[in-house]
C-alpha cells in the first residue's frame, strides 16, 4: 500500500549527511548508508518527502537511547550554541539539499503549488525546514537570506536554549511547563517569520513559549512532530489545552514516530507496536478534528516502531490504518492534504 503518497513533516536526513562527501549526487542516495530515507526505500514506501530539518548537533550529544529506557529519566540539555558555531553548519546541510536538488533525487519546494506538482509527478518534495534557530542572528540577516534560498518553516528552538526561546527537556513523566518563554527577540522573531511567510513550528519548544506564540503568531498554530500528553507524559508532547489552540487556530500537528513519545512507558524501545500511533492518532483527531492531523516521523532522527523502521515500511502503517476504520478520504488528508491546506494558509504563496 503506497498510496496516497506521505508528505511528511520531518525528517533529519541533512544531519545524516552532515560532513559526508555527497559530491556523488543522487547516486549516493540509491539505498546506501543505512539511512532511514532514501530514494529506493521512498519509493518503495510511498514516501513523498515533506520538511527537511537544517538541524546544529552538538559535539557532546546526548546518549538518549541507552538513558531512554529506564522507568523515568531527565537527561541535561547541551548548552547553547553560539551563532559564530551554528551558522557554517547551516549552510552545510541547506548546501547539501541544494546538492540533491541538482542531481534531481528531489525538489525544494517554495509554494504549495510546488509540493502538489511533485505529489502528482512523483518527484520528491522537499520543504527546507530549521529545527533551532541557533543559526539566525537576531538581525535576522541569516533569516532573510534563507528565506530566499528556500526556507518555509523555523522551529525557534530545539530543546536546548537560544537568543529566541526555551526547548523542553528530554524528561519522562513530565510535564511540557519547564521554564520561561520567548525571549524579546523571539517575540520579533515570530512577527518577522508571519510577515515572511515562514511557518512556525511549536515542537520542542516549552509551554510558555507556545503560548507566547499563540499570542503573537496571526498563522495557525503548528507542531510537526509531537503527540500527545494525555497518552504519554513525556515533556515534549502536547497537553490537551495545547492542542485545543492549535484546533483553535485551525492549524494541526504531525504525529512523531518516536517511540519514546508514543508509549505509556516513555521507554525508546523498538519493540512497540504500530496499534500505539493508531490511539495517538485517535487522540489527535478527537481533539484537533481531522482536519488537523498528518504525520511528522524524525525519520533519520529517531527510533520508530520495528514494523516501520524506515519510510520503506509506511505501507504497514497505511495497512494499520485500513483496519482501524480510516476511509479514503480521511486517509488522503493525514497523508497530505492536512499539511497542503495548513500551509495554504501559511505561506505568501505566489
């Protein structure tokens, strides 16, 4: 089952590639590496593409999956990166999407009517996407000339701070209230981000900075890739109330394939079964509506459920969908058009 085609609303395939030779183009894209998202696995799982995270790592990490695991954990967040480190690293990995691009293993789409061009085609959508904006500088001269390469979404914050915002801890049980919101410049870096046309994305950042973001934001309310609290009590999914505003605003929330964020357990464990994303999905719809709910993997960014495992296993969440009841057209809208519509209504399409 590889239709509809996924457009997904993110993956971290430009870390995956950061510091890699990918002068071979696509040809280093058939299949190789290990990755999670190829071109051989896309088309194998009717991965369409969706947003393609510019993501800073830093050089410490975090060992989460072994520490993941235990009954309750809180692991310490990296400290924050300084602009003069981030930046060359951004433009890294938009360089390697742009590498991609011309080897024609992808599209970078700047409008809707580009992402439903590749749906149609077949082609491989990619949404240049920023999760953290350790790279911008508070000028927003970064901003602006990323804008023009091709970013359409930012994500103010990872989960460790920045000049705009505070992330939530990697903690479970938890609570998503960790700290105070937005900064002042984050507050500017909203409003500059609405008069751009640049999508705000909610995931990772703490409560209080998603409210400053309701508050200010005059475009729906997104999270591409959360679930939520009231099934898994871990800090970065999404209370009830949080989605009530994000219904309210007629945004919408793609749902994260971690498993962590997906069992009752909080445990990164491999072994959980699809059955999970279907009660998360369930929630989601209950309280967004279903008009409001996609997918948002962290493909090459997390572990997923072993019956996944990479966007070459999608036809079996489209199989568990069909026997949970999905119908065709509720099945169209979670797989793309959810994320269309919102980003209709988002974007300064031209």
């Amino acid at each position: 089952m590889t239709d509809p085609l996924i457009f997904d609303g993110h993956n971290d395939l430009l870390l995956r590639l950061h510091n890699r030779d990918i002068s071979s183009g696509a040809d280093g894209f058939q299949g190789s590496g290990g990755r999670q998202i190829d071109l051989v696995k896309a088309r194998e799982g009717g991965f369409g593409g969706g947003f393609f995270a510019i993501y800073i790592p830093d050089t410490a990490g975090i060992d989460s999956v072994e520490e993941m695991m235990a009954e309750s954990y809180d692991l310490p967040l990296p400290n924050e990166i300084a602009l003069p480190d981030a930046a060359p690293v951004a433009l890294s990995q938009a360089a390697s999407l742009f590498q991609l691009e011309r080897d024609g293993a992808l599209k970078i789409c700047r409008s809707t009517a580009d992402i439903r061009n590749c749906i149609s085609s077949g082609m491989m959508a990619a949404v240049m996407h920023m999760e953290g904006a350790e790279a911008i500088d508070t000028d927003f001269h970064m901003l602006e000339v990323l804008y023009q390469a091709g970013l359409r979404s930012l994500g103010p914050v990872w989960s460790r701070p920045t000049p705009f915002g505070h992330g939530v801890p990697f903690r479970f049980p938890g609570s998503p209230d960790t700290g105070p919101g937005l900064t002042a410049d984050g507050k500017r870096l909203v409003q500059r981000c609405n008069q751009l046309g640049v999508m705000i994305d909610l995931s990772h950042l703490n409560e209080a900075g998603f409210w400053d973001v309701a508050k200010l934001s005059d475009a729906p309310l997104v999270a591409t890739h959360s679930n939520a609290h009231a099934l898994t009590p871990h800090t970065r999914n999404l209370t009830d109330r949080q989605l009530h505003a994000i219904r309210d605003s007629d945004g919408m929330v793609g749902l994260n394939f971690a498993v962590a964020f997906l069992r009752e357990d909080g445990r990164m464990d491999a072994d959980t079964p699809i059955d999970r994303m279907l009660h998360h999905i369930d929630h989601l719809i209950t309280q967004l509506g279903e008009d409001r709910v996609g997918f948002g993997s962290d493909f090459d960014g997390a572990t997923v459920p072993k019956d996944i495992e990479t966007v070459a296993g999608l036809p079996a969440l489209r199989a568990a969908l069909r026997h949970h009841g999905i119908n065709d057209a509720l099945m169209a809208k979670l797989c793309h058009d959810n994320w269309l519509r919102v980003l209709d209504a988002t974007w300064d399409n031209p």
